[in-house]
C-alpha cells in the first residue's frame, strides 16, 4: 500500500498499519511525472505511485516510529513558541527605541513588570501595545518551560542524547533536537546520506566541467539544518580546534561558507558518534 506523504499522513498510516497492510510512504518531492499527460488528478496519481511501486522505483519517505512522533512533535512545537516570543520581543524593543531612543536588550525585556512599562509614563495606547507584547511574551515563556521539562524527561535517560552533548556547541536543546529529528541512524547508509539530509551539501548542476544550475538546496530536514549551523556558531567560540578550522574556511571563502563547512563537519562528526555509539573525539574530527 502507498501512502503520499502529506501533512497529515500520521492517522492514514498508522491505521493502515493496524490493519496489517505494508505501507510505503511515497516522497512527493523525489516523485517527477511527465509534464506532456493530458490527464492527471487523484486517481491517475493513485495508479502511477502503485506502478512506481510495482516496478521497485518508489522514492520513500521515512515512516518515523509512533511512539517518538510525539516527542519530536514537542521539541517542533517548542521551536515554533520561541519563535513566537522572539517576535514579541523584538516588537518591545521597537516601541522602546521609537519611544524613547535608547536600546534595551533581550533578556531585560524578557523580565520586564507591569509596574515597570507603567514608569515608563507613555502614551495610554503605546502602554497597552508594550503590556500586551508582555504579557504574551510571559506566557509563551511559561509553555517553553513545561515543554523543556516534558522534553528533558523524554530524552535525558537515552544513551544517544549524552553522547551528542560531548560534540562541541552542542547543548541540551540542540542534542534533543538532533536526535529526535534523525531518528534511527541505520536508516543512513552512508554519512554522506545524513549530510545530505541535514542540507550541509552542496547541490549542483554541471556539464562539462561547468555549473549548469542548482538542484533542490532545500530537500532535507530544516530542523537539522538549523541544528547544525546553531551548533557550528557554538563550537567556533569555545573549540579551539573548531575555530581553527572556521578560520581557514573564512580566509578563502567567507564568513557564511566558513560556518556552513563547520556544520557539514558537526553533522559528520554527529552521524560516526550516533552509529558508532562512542564519544565525540576533537582529533578524529579536527586532526
């Protein structure tokens, strides 16, 4: 049985699975058909699927086990909050710098008071666009917080987390977000496979020794991909070793290059610590 995958393919599949069917989770964005079909629809996509299926070229996607979708849902769900709150607190910092000209920065807008935006002294209508940013703010950080606990809770007894957290820039929160989004590690054949999923590869078209365009830069898990170029922005202030080898990068390419080789380093160094089940070693990934 092929199952498309879609947003919301979680209840189809696991139904059909209860059931006793075999499902394969097609991967739409690996899937091309031909431009020139004068009829296409569901049901003529329904067919070409069984047929790629039938002749063993179905692209799949990975069905990710029922019982850590829940977990890897949370720690995207506590991404998405902190997003959230970020932009409430830009927004304080905005009206702050209109208001008055001066800057105050994240953390003293993440513990401002009612009491305090009232010695402000501003405009009625300003003070209640400030309190409600506030108060917003104050609440997504109080969900942040309980997801951080429920997420801690999850992952802090599995040996995988504390292996990733012995990589440089690597804390709690990016080790549990490395490894809910990568999920069994055997389903990589190769570290390429993974560095290529966690988009740290390049994706070129050539010919004859030419760029002849770019491919897909985006097919792979955005969620690793921000876990790594976090991780490199960490590890390149307090790895001597990681540094060192930003800075080489940086001296012929630049700055985003520089940090984006880094990150290829991390995720290869991340998918031999995951496979291998061993420590992160500095001289095995730097030399």
């Amino acid at each position: 049985m092929v199952v498309e995958s879609t947003y919301n393919w979680y209840w189809l599949v696991d139904g059909l699975m209860d059931t006793g069917y075999r499902v394969h989770l097609a991967h739409p964005a690996a899937i091309r058909k031909y431009d020139g079909l004068k009829h296409s629809g569901d049901f003529a996509d329904a067919a070409y699927l069984a047929q790629l299926l039938r002749l063993g070229l179905l692209p799949e996607g990975y069905v990710y086990p029922r019982e850590e979708r829940g977990a890897r849902d949370l720690a995207r769900k506590r991404m998405q909050l902190v997003r959230y709150r970020t932009a409430q607190i830009l927004s304080i910092e905005g009206i702050l710098m209109r208001q008055t000209g001066s800057r105050i920065n994240g953390e003293a807008v993440k513990r401002l008071t009612a009491g305090q935006v009232d010695e402000f002294a501003f405009a009625p209508d300003v003070a209640l666009a400030v309190e409600a940013n506030r108060a917003v703010s104050q609440a997504l950080g109080q969900q942040i917080e309980a997801l951080e606990k429920r997420l801690r809770e999850r992952v802090s007894l599995r040996a995988e987390y504390h292996l990733l957290r012995t990589v440089p820039g690597i804390g709690d929160t990016l080790a549990t977000t490395i490894m809910l989004e990568t999920g069994s590690i055997s389903r990589f054949a190769q570290v390429g496979n993974f560095s290529s999923y966690c988009r740290c590869v390049d994706s070129l078209r050539e010919s004859n020794g030419r760029k002849k365009g770019e491919g897909n830069t985006r097919n792979g898990n955005k969620y690793l991909a921000w876990a790594f170029v976090e991780a490199a922005n960490f590890a390149m202030r307090y790895c001597p070793q990681a540094r060192n080898f930003y800075d080489r990068k940086k001296s012929r390419t630049n700055r985003v290059l520089a940090i984006k080789a880094l990150a290829h380093k991390l995720a290869r160094a991340c998918y031999h610590v995951l496979r291998d089940q061993k420590p992160f070693d500095v001289h095995l990934c730097f030399g």
